[in-house]
C-alpha cells in the first residue's frame, strides 16, 4: 500500500519510519526539507506527495493545520476513494466537519488521534482512538497495526477525538499529581531515586510516573534525565487540556481538576516552556 504521511515532527516522522520498516510504500510531506530527507520516497509539493496514495495519513500540531491540508488536497481533485487517517489531536466539531467533507468528496475518513509518545511510535506500539464509519476503520486496520498495539474503536467521526480529550484530561491532572509528589518529596529530605522506587511497585505506579519521572535522574530514559528534550511537548499537553475544556463546556460536564490542568500547562507554555516536554512543569512547581 503507498501511504502519504503529512506532517513529519516528533510523532509523524517515527510513525512514518516505523511503515517503512512495515513494508509500507511511504512518501512523506512536510514544510521543513530535512525532515522529508529522512525517509526513502520524497515528493515536491504537498499535492505530489498525495497524488498516488491510496491512504493519506495526517500528524499535524493544529486543528486549522489539518483543516487547510484537507481542504487543499481536496481542492486539488483526489479520485478513486482514498482513506483519510487523521491521527492529529483536534477538536471534535472540527473533526466531523472534515469527515463529512471528505466523504462527500467520495474517501473514507477515520479519526485515531494517538497516545504512546514518540518512543510508542518507534516501537510501533501507539495506542489509537479510533472514530469512523466501520468500513473506513477496516481499511485503516493494516495502517493502525503496523503502528500501535492497542486500537480501541468507539463510535463514528468524532468520537477517536473525544476518546483522546478524556485521556490526556488524565494525563494532564495526573502529571501534575506526579510533580507535586516529587516535589513534597525532595522538600522533606527524601531521596528521588528511592521514592521512584517506591512508587513503581505501589499503588500510586503510572504510565506518567514510569515515563515522565519529572526529576532528573531516577528514570534516565525519562525527558527530564535529558534536559527534558519532548517526547510530548508542553504547548501541545496544553493545546490537549485546552480542547478537553472545550468538550466539557458543550456537554455541561464540570470538570475542575482539568480546567486547573489546563490553566496550569497553559500558563507553562505560554511563559517559555511550550518547546520542553510536559513534565518539566516541575521547574514551577519545586521550590527552592
């Protein structure tokens, strides 16, 4: 199968390695031309790259991103019923829109927004939430086993969205939990390295405390053991929290813990540590 990757940053690039290594036929497109280099088949335009594939996969940072690929692709005259694989994070009301655009155009569309970092994408173990009509998320089946090892279906176009709206809410709050927690931890003399000992085998063990240990150190594989270099960048946890609140505000679901998550990763991002992993929001939250 010849597959068009667009967007080849932390998540799109390895994911788009990692169907090579499937045997997957893989041309990528990206604005920056190192990151194109990296794979084996390269196009010249955004159009080209979309030309002869029969599925289109989408890894973009930002709903308007997405939205204005789409729509250009679209406009270019695709034939012959391509699948559409929206893998970026967006919002729900978006989401459906472009599905119905691009199944009135004569494609498939199936939303799977995907959580697993950029290690999950090398490993070719992701986790998608998948959204679609059930003939569409058939066809993206081989796609979505090449790259994840757990694929969750929930409902039709929007509901992948949703599902991962709900997730990262978790993330977000429990990231914070995990920093607060460290930081108690130092302020009271305790060693960082035994007491992620500790929480590794007891109850307060996470994905988040495993892989986003916010002290360096303790977990060298962990960001903050690399001067938090991102697996998930912060502006995006809190583009993620940020489009969680929207969700809770047009079901009238109150959900204080995330919108304290969001304005707290948010305010992160937005005073300078946008670029750095997630988990360095320890920086703000350890004092002294």
């Amino acid at each position: 199968m010849r597959v068009c990757l667009i967007g080849l940053g932390t998540m799109g690039l390895p994911m788009a390695l990692r169907l090579e290594e499937q045997g997957f036929d893989v041309v990528g497109w990206d604005l920056m031309p190192e990151a194109r280099a990296r794979l084996a088949r390269r196009a010249p335009s955004l159009e080209d790259a979309a030309a002869d594939a029969e599925a289109v996969i989408t890894m973009l940072p930002e709903g308007a991103q997405v939205s204005e690929v789409l729509e250009t692709l679209l406009a270019s005259g695709l034939t012959g019923g391509r699948l559409v694989l929206e893998c970026s994070t967006i919002d729900v009301a978006r989401t459906r829109q472009l599905a119905s655009a691009v199944e009135t155009a004569g494609h498939g569309f199936v939303d799977a927004p995907v959580s697993g970092g950029s290690e999950g994408a090398r490993a070719g173990s992701l986790s998608f939430m998948v959204g679609g009509r059930r003939e569409s998320v058939e066809r993206a089946m081989p796609l979505l086993n090449a790259m994840g090892s757990k694929i969750t279906e929930f409902g039709s176009a929007g509901a992948g969205q949703a599902a991962k709206a709900c997730h990262n809410m978790i993330c977000g709050i429990t990231a914070l939990g995990v920093c607060e927690a460290f930081a108690l931890a130092e302020a009271v003399g305790l060693a960082p390295e035994k007491f992620f000992q500790l929480c590794q085998g007891a109850a307060a063990q996470s994905w988040i405390l495993e892989n986003r240990c916010p002290v360096p150190g303790p977990a060298p594989a962990a960001p903050a053991s690399n001067g938090y270099a991102p697996g998930f960048a912060a502006r995006l946890m809190a583009k993620d929290l940020r489009l969680a609140q929207e969700a809770a505000q047009s079901s009238g679901q109150e959900t204080p813990f995330g919108a304290e998550a969001a304005r707290r990763f948010t305010e992160f991002a937005e005073s300078g540590g946008g670029q750095l992993d997630f988990s360095a929001i320890y920086r703000t939250i350890r004092k002294g």
